[in-house]
C-alpha cells in the first residue's frame, strides 16, 4: 500500500497556524500512522505561487493533493480523515 501524502500549508506569525500544526504533527508521529504517510510542511512565502493560491486560507491540510482541513483541525478528526483516504 503506497503511503498517503500529507501536506500542510502555513507561513510565520500565523496565530491559528500552531495548535493546527499541534495536532497534525501529533497525529503523523504517532506510531499507529508512521509508516503509512509521507508528511511535509510548506511556508507559503517560499513561494509565491503558494502565495497566490493559499493567500490568508491557511492553515490548510492536503492529503494526496486534495484539501482537508483548513483554519483548524482537532486529532480525532484528522485520524477519521486518515482513515477513510486508505
């Protein structure tokens, strides 16, 4: 089974951005899902064409390039989202 691609979209001083990294890095480093997903970050004023896409909607969660979550996520729900894209 191919790992599920998760990446998450923030950028610095972003006051919603670190309880939604919290949870997600909570969640990729627990034992039950590190091997299954592949997890990056990306600051979005790395690039601009991040910047032009994602904008002021960040913090935002892809899984295998399809949005997830975006503004806020708790663990339980992120776990059920893992679930169902296996």
């Amino acid at each position: 089974m191919k790992p599920l691609k998760l990446v998450l979209y923030t950028k610095p001083d972003c006051a919603l951005c670190e309880p939604f990294k919290k949870a997600v890095y909570a969640v990729c480093m627990s034992f039950r899902w590190k091997n299954k997903i592949t997890f990056s970050e990306i600051n979005i004023e790395s690039d601009p064409v991040y910047s032009e896409r994602f904008g002021e909607k960040i913090p935002c969660l892809t899984i295998n390039d399809k949005l997830c979550a975006k503004y806020k996520i708790e663990k339980k729900e992120l776990q059920r989202k893992l679930k169902e894209a296996f």
